[in-house]
C-alpha cells in the first residue's frame, strides 16, 4: 500500500536538495538508514545518529546523540531533520546544537508527527503542533522560511483507517458483550476489509493532491534559516 506521507516528504525533500549549490556540505541529523542520502549527490554528505533503536542502521559518520554533535561551530551549509525530534528528549537542546553546526545563513529541513502512534520504543517523546515549531525554532535561534502540512487531511485519514483495519477489535466479549456486541462484531469484522480498500485510495488521492482546506495534518514539514551573521553584508 502506497504511504502517501513518504512520498511527501521524498518530494519535500528532493526540493530542498535542489534548492542547494553543488558541493554544499550537508548534515543528515538522526539518519536512521539514510533513505534521503541520494537526493544529495551533488553535495557533500554526513550523517549523524545515536543508533540504539532496534532497526537497520546505514553507517554514520558521527555516532552521537544529536544535543553534542563532535563537529566545529558553523561546519555545514544545510540540514535535514527528517522524522526525528519526536524522538528526542530534550528537542529545544538538539535544535540549539543543530543551530550551533549550521553556517549563519545556512538552512534546514525538518518533519516531524502530529498525529502518530507510538514508535520506536521507548525513544518516543512528543508530538508537534505548528505553534510548537514556531516557539521551539524561535528558542533555538532559527528564523521560519515555511511550514505546512506535509500531507493532506485525506492522508491523515487514510492512516486512522488503515490502522483501524489492523486494530479494530471483532470479538463480542472485546465489544463489550451482550447484544450490542454481538451485533457490531460481524459489522466489524466486514468493515475492516472495506477500511483496507478505502485506505488505499484515499493514500493515493493524497499522493496526488494535498487538501488542506479542513481536518488536520499527520506531520508538519518546516524549513528555517540560521540568521546570517551580523556585518556578513557591509
């Protein structure tokens, strides 16, 4: 089933890439497997994670928590923060850091879940709203370039009925017995295939178009700027 969320975010973030000169130095904070690292071939790339979460891990050049990263003030050109500050306890510390490694003027890319279950246990923290972003990148020193929904409201409810198909409960003593029960579990039990089916298109309606209108996003995709240094123009 396609996961209309990632190919936003492959697009969002294939945008960005673009958007930076050949040779620009690039960090990948909380890199996980690297998925987006090809999107930057015309820079240079590094990679930074804690890798202590049970999953495949691409190697990284810097295995450390992203609050202390092992690198010199002002060392890369962007950013990219992809589906990771959920993960971290102390977000405001990580985001000042990332501030700290970026050049003034340089910028970076972030998504993060606001409505999401739990993941990657037990490295899961917060869910961010867009006033979140706005005050947290304030704090850290970051100026907002944009911020909006990364999929659109049908996205979000593809999600809640694929993982109702998954979680539903069927049987009557789950549904709390008794009449009801037994007259919601067969209901149940035939819509779940439906919720699947349904899922699947409105996924792939969101793949192709983002509504906005109403409703609400599953993540915020934002992108800010480190302010250019003071004098940087006289």
């Amino acid at each position: 089933m396609i996961n209309s969320s990632r190919e936003w975010l492959l697009r969002e973030n294939s945008a960005f890439a673009r958007s930076l000169p050949a040779g620009s130095l690039v960090l990948d904070a909380g890199a996980g497997s690297q998925p987006y690292r090809h999107l930057f071939d015309h820079c240079r790339y590094e990679a930074a994670d804690f890798e202590k979460v049970d999953k495949p891990y691409a190697k990284s050049t810097y295995v450390c928590d992203l609050v202390s990263i092992p690198v010199e003030d002002g060392r890369f050109d962007a950013v990219a923060l992809n589906q990771v500050l959920e993960h971290l306890s102390d977000p405001l510390a990580a985001l000042a850091e990332l501030h700290r490694v970026l050049k003034p003027g340089g910028s970076m890319i972030c998504s993060a879940p606001l409505f999401y279950e739990e993941h990657e246990q037990p490295y899961d923290f917060f869910r961010y709203t867009q006033y979140a972003w706005r005050h947290l990148m304030a704090k850290a020193g970051f100026e907002i370039v944009s911020i909006c929904w990364l999929e659109g409201y049908l996205g979000t409810v593809a999600y809640q009925m694929e993982r109702a198909s998954r979680y539903l409960p069927t049987r009557p003593h789950d549904l709390g017995g008794g009449v009801r029960g037994w007259i919601a579990s067969p209901i149940l039990i035939a819509g779940k295939p439906i919720l699947r089916v349904l899922a699947a298109l409105f996924y792939r309606l969101d793949a192709r178009h983002r509504y906005t209108a109403a409703g609400y996003p599953k993540n915020y995709i934002v992108v800010v700027k480190k302010p250019a240094a003071q004098g940087a123009a006289d």
